[in-house]
C-alpha cells in the first residue's frame, strides 16, 4: 500500500464547477499535512496547510480527519488557471525531521 | 518566487557517469531536503540536511550522497548514473528549527536525462 494515496483523476471540469479531490495515509504518526499545486514542468508550489478543525482559503477548503487518516481539498468557482496538478502531502518524518511524502498526483483541467 | 535556486537546469549524462547538481536555500533557512519526481509521479524524498548534517533518509541507494554547506547551500551528488536516475530532482528549504517540516520551499529543480 502506498503512504499517501489520491484520487487517480484526471479531473476535467467546465469553469465555475465545484471539484473535489480525496486522499488517504497509511502513518498514522504522520504529523502535518499541505495540498501543493504543480503547473507543468514546473515545481510543486504550497496551496495550503490542512488542519483538523479544516480551513478554508477563498475558493479552496482542506479537511482533515484523522481518525480516518482521510484529507480532503474543494474547489468552488473553478477558474481556468486552476489547471494543475495537486499533491496531496503528508510529513511522515514525525517531529524528527521533515521527510514529506507525497501523492502521485490529480491533474485537474478546467475549460471554458 | 521562493527564492531557493537550482543549477543546472538541464542535464544529459551517460550510464555510470557521475553528476553533482546544487542547491541554493532561501536567505535565512538552514533546512535542505532533496526529492526525485520521475514522470507522472509524486516526488519522493531522497534525504535531509540540517546545519550541515543528514539529518533523514529515504529509500535511495548509497551512490545517492549530499553535502551541505556552511552558508546552507546544498549538493546532490549520483554515482553510476543508471537510466532510471532520470527525473526532475528537487531541492527545498525549510525555515529555521530542528526537523521543521511546515512550509517547505521548492526550487525549480533540475531535470536530469541519462542516457
């Protein structure tokens, strides 16, 4: 079984759609968990840090339930430049050091 | 931009060579971990350093080494350079603190092509 597990997608919305993308870990010790947005050939940039009571950030909402081992991202009012991949990641390496491990990715498409 | 810059941009190399990418952490971060992202797939955490010291490991073999530096920057040296070795290699600084994790910082990363 794979640490972090995403949704295989690929995704393909119309614009204003909502999206959303589901993860799960197999750590249960893991400690912090984030969604990164990678544009093609390009480096995964930090969209947003989960939290277990959920957070939101404009259009994009996280949640996280550990019992589960479960995290989650929404995207409402898609845009065009939402077109991305999105990584689900997990820190594994406990509070020892930062070994983030990563989803294998969702390509996300967003057309007019 | 995050400023954490890699050299070089691209690179070919051949079977069994050897090849040394690097580095350079944001200004005032002393974290530097190194990934690989081979094509279609999530990067995966190659090691750490902390204030010069490997400080975690992935699952690479020992022709994988590194090096950091006094001022932070970073190496990423391959041995006997092997066709699967070909990816986009990752460099990323954390902010200050033992292990911190949270809100690490990609450089645009190297893409290594072996032949």
């Amino acid at each position: 079984r794979k640490e972090v597990e995403q949704d295989p997608g690929p995704f393909n919305v119309p614009e204003g759609a909502t999206v959303a993308f589901n993860c799960t870990y197999s750590n249960s010790a893991s400690q912090s968990f984030f969604w990164y947005r990678q544009d093609c050939r390009k480096e995964p940039k930090l969209l947003m840090s989960v939290y277990s009571s959920g957070n939101e950030d404009g259009r994009f909402t996280a949640q996280l339930n550990r019992a589960s081992q479960y995290i989650s991202l929404l995207i409402r009012d898609s845009k065009l430049s939402d077109s991305a991949t999105y990584l689900c990641v997990v820190n594994a390496g406990g509070t020892s050091y930062g070994k983030l491990t990563f989803g294998q990715g969702t390509i996300l498409t967003v057309h007019p | 931009e995050t400023g954490v810059t890699q050299s070089p941009t691209h690179l070919i190399k051949t079977r069994g060579q050897q090849v040394t990418l690097r580095c350079s952490s944001q200004s005032g971060h002393n974290t530097v971990s190194w990934y690989q992202q081979a094509l279609g797939q999530g990067p995966q955490f190659i090691f750490q350093y902390y204030r010069e010291e490997e400080n975690g490991r992935g699952n690479f073999p020992p022709r994988f080494s590194g090096l950091q530096f006094p001022n932070y920057s970073s190496e990423l040296n391959v041995n006997a350079l092997e066709l699967d070795d070909s990816a986009l290699y990752l460099c990323a600084s954390s902010e200050p603190g033992l292990g911190s994790a949270d809100t690490q910082y990609f450089g645009p990363g190297t893409r290594l092509t072996v032949l």
